[in-house]
C-alpha cells in the first residue's frame, strides 16, 4: 500500500526553484543516505519544476533538459534507485506548469507513460494555467487514472492548493497527498497560518490520502526560492517541525541538505517527532483549546485595566496515538512567554475517574510524573511544548 503513513522525503523546489541539476540531484541522494535522512524515514527525493525543454518533441514528448540533466531522467533515477531511495517528478495540472514549461493537460496518458519508462515513483501534480473552462476534479482523477495505467506504482501528491476543498474529495479520486493550502514562505506567518487553516480539515486524512500542508522550510534561515520577510529563528522552525508531525502530514524537507546547521538536521531527524507523525494509527490531532493571551500591561496609568490581551492565539491539541498512549501539544504564537493549561476534564478525564497521566517531554525526555485534574507549562513566545502521554491510575 503506498503511503500507508505520511510520506517523507526532499524536494528542490523551496531552496532551488530553476537552478537545479544533475549533478544537484546526485549529490543530495548522496546526503540523504550518508547523513541519516533516509534512515530516518525519508526515502523520495523529487525534483520540481523547471526540468524540462521549453516544447515538447516533435513526438509530443516531455524531454529533460539535456543542459542541467545530460544523462537523462533514466540514468538521474537509475542513481537515485541505487541508494536505496525512490525518484519524484513534477508536472502540472494546466497547459503549463508554473514556470511555464510544457504540462501535462491533454497529455496526461503519455506524460505518465514516460514518467513510468523513466522510473518514477512519486509525481507532485501542480495546479498552474489551468484552463478558466477546465474541470478541476476530472483533470485530477484523469491523471490519477494515468498513472494507474502506466504499468508503474507511482505515488500521486495532487497539488491544487485547496482549491475546491480537496480534502472532500481528493483521497476519493486517488491521490495519496493532496496539497490544501497556497504555496508557504519562509517565515513565521507563512507557516502558522497554514497550520491554522487546516484543523479543521486534517480528519479527511487517513491511510492512503493525507492532507498536505506544502514543503517544509525547516533550516533555510532565509536562503532560496521562497524567502519572503523575516527569516525563522531555531525555535520556530522547531514549531513547524512540530506542528507538521503533530499533524500528521506529509514531512518533505526544502532545505539545501549541503548546508543545513546541526541543529536542524537534529530536529529534521528526530525520532520522537517523526514517530508522532508516523503513528500506525494516523489519527489527526484535536483541538482542546484557543485563546487569546492575556498579560500584564506596564503601561497602564493608574485605574486603567492593568492587563492586555494579545491578537494571536495560543493553542492546546491533544493526538492519540497507538498502544493507548497520546500527544498533548501547547502551541504560543504570541512574541510574550506564557502558562498553557490543560484542564484534564477536556481530555475526557475528569478527577472522579482516578485516571492522571504521565507526561514525557518530547523535546528532551525528561518525565514529569503523574499529573492529575490539570497539566500547565510555561511557554516562549513563538515557540511550544509536545508531551507524549501515558494513563496512570492516581485511586490506589
């Protein structure tokens, strides 16, 4: 079954955008499986768009450019196959992808023949120039039936940024991930409102169709193709990284793995976070919890209020995971620290069950003992805390 748990791997698209190469592509499947990414759980390596002659052959073929991949795709995957991972390519839903190279409307069946003669296994499907009298979900489940046919399992990441409300439908017509946002940015915003957009809707995911959330940008600090603003800190990038596998999303790396800090590649590979977000049970997260904060105000003048309330909102998630354990999540994505509480009455656990919980801190593994009616921490701005869960009965 592909993608029986959220699939992970690297795309070039968020650092490279254009500038990409055969040589690029090597070396980055050299990083994935000599620096512990592949045995972390990511195994496709995609490229992007930007990989092509500007036209089709005169036979209506897609033809790689022979000046950034002078071998061919065949010998790029052939490569790839060898370290023991699996080739992702890109097309497009629409007449041209969005940098404006041939596409694959009209051309769905031959375009996923080539894709399998070249060794594909994963296809990222974009949404660009889409004809204004196109019908959206028919293209989509046309190339789903394509690839279907091309004699060659190959995994669907259908990328129509939401729209339509993919997550109604998506996983019904084929696709394995299904992009349900616009493109995200390197930076703070950028992230946390995609997050926040979906919770609602990441319950459509399951086995064999996840909600995708768009690439992560762990690790760029400002440095590629989707640098918008104020680059992330550590701790922010430590908070998409959480939110992702709190999710239980697709986790696909954007990062230039040639240059990435250490401390990245350690969050990248963590092996708490990444076993949240490969859960067997790949159940979504639900929210307990939103709110305002509210703290004091220096500024208030005598017989003022002395508080003040913050726009952004902090948010509690609990997810429950297999063998009867559960994540509980303390997101604050105010710029102010703050003291997150969960009343275990929300969680279905009020006092008279005798039933408390053993939290353990994901971050660092240190054990909290048993908590019992609430559990509270205090938490940075920008920043959160993820707690992996046990039940302990506190009535003797």
């Amino acid at each position: 079954m592909l993608a029986k748990t959220p699939p992970m791997g690297w795309n070039s698209w968020n650092t490279f955008g254009e500038e990409i190469s055969e040589e690029l592509i090597r070396r980055t499947a050299d990083i994935l499986v000599e620096q512990g990414y592949r045995a972390a759980g990511y195994e496709y390596l995609v490229i992007d768009d930007c990989w092509s002659l500007r036209e089709r052959s005169e036979q209506g073929l897609l033809v790689p450019d022979p000046a950034k991949f002078p071998h061919g795709m065949k010998a790029v995957a052939d490569y790839v196959h060898q370290k023991g991972l699996k080739f992702g390519m890109y097309s497009c839903a629409g007449v041209r992808t969005c940098a404006g190279y041939p596409s694959s409307f009209d051309h769905e069946f031959v375009d996923a023949r080539t894709f399998a003669q070249w060794g594909v296994d994963f296809l990222k499907y974009d949404f660009c120039n889409f004809p204004q009298n196109g019908d959206c979900r028919m293209r989509y489940h046309t190339m789903s039936m394509a690839l279907k046919a091309s004699g060659r399992e190959i995994l669907y990441s259908a990328c129509n940024w939401g729209q339509q409300e993919p997550w109604r439908w998506m996983r019904s017509i084929g696709a394995h991930m299904y992009r349900s946002t616009g493109d995200i940015m390197d930076n703070f915003r950028s992230f946390t409102d995609i997050a926040k957009s979906q919770i609602g809707n990441l319950c459509m995911s399951a086995p064999g169709g996840f909600n995708d959330l768009d690439m992560l940008t762990v690790g760029m600090y400002g440095k590629g193709n989707v640098s918008l603003g104020a680059p992330c800190t550590f701790e922010e990038y430590r908070m998409q990284f959480s939110l992702w596998c709190l999710f239980g999303v697709p986790l696909m790396m954007g990062c230039d793995l040639r240059a990435l800090s250490g401390e990245c590649r350690a969050l990248l590979q963590s092996e708490a976070l990444i076993a949240i977000d490969q859960d067997e049970e790949c159940r979504p997260p639900y929210l307990v919890r939103c709110g305002g904060v509210t703290l004091p105000n220096p500024d208030a003048k005598p017989g003022e209020y002395p508080w003040r309330s913050e726009d952004e909102c902090t948010y509690t998630l609990i997810r429950h995971l297999s063998k009867g354990e559960f994540v509980l999540a303390f997101f604050n994505l105010s710029e102010h620290e703050t003291r997150l509480s969960c009343l275990l009455s929300d969680i279905g656990l009020p006092y008279p069950s005798g039933i408390g919980i053993t939290p353990r801190d994901v971050f660092t593994g240190e054990r909290l003992g048993v908590k019992r009616d609430e559990f509270s921490v205090r938490v940075p701005g920008h920043d959160c805390r993820l707690y992996r869960c046990q039940l302990s009965r506190c009535d003797g």
